[in-house]
C-alpha cells in the first residue's frame, strides 16, 4: 500500500505492463479506479498508434532525371 503512494507521480510514466500489474496489486479502491483508467488510456494510446497509415516514403515517387 506504501508503495503506490511513492509512485503516485510516475503513474503515466512506463509501460502498460507495469500499470496493470500495480492495478492487481492495489488495495484501495480509489486508487485502483485511478490506476484502472490510466491503464485503459495508455492501451487506447497505443491502439491508436498502431492505426496510423505508414509513412509514404517520398524517394519512390519521385519521377528519375533525364
């Protein structure tokens, strides 16, 4: 219980791992729901990443010099 107290500043920082496993390990409540949300964000975060279209490369559409 300590420990999520020491942690409260770091809780965007780090990976989604890392928050659902101090979401498990949490015992109050509160700060479980907090925790739960911060997770449920960074997860849609990284979805969202994962749509973007791929960067067009510009060397293959340019037109070779005569």
């Amino acid at each position: 219980m300590g420990d999520s107290k020491e942690k409260d500043g770091d809780q965007t920082k780090g990976d989604w791992r890392e928050l659902a496993l101090r979401v498990q390990q949490e015992t109050d409540p509160k700060k479980m729901i907090e925790l739960a949300g911060q997770l449920v964000a960074k997860l849609d975060e990284k979805k969202a990443g994962k749509n973007l279209p791929p960067k067009r490369r510009t060397e293959s559409r340019e037109r070779p010099r005569e």
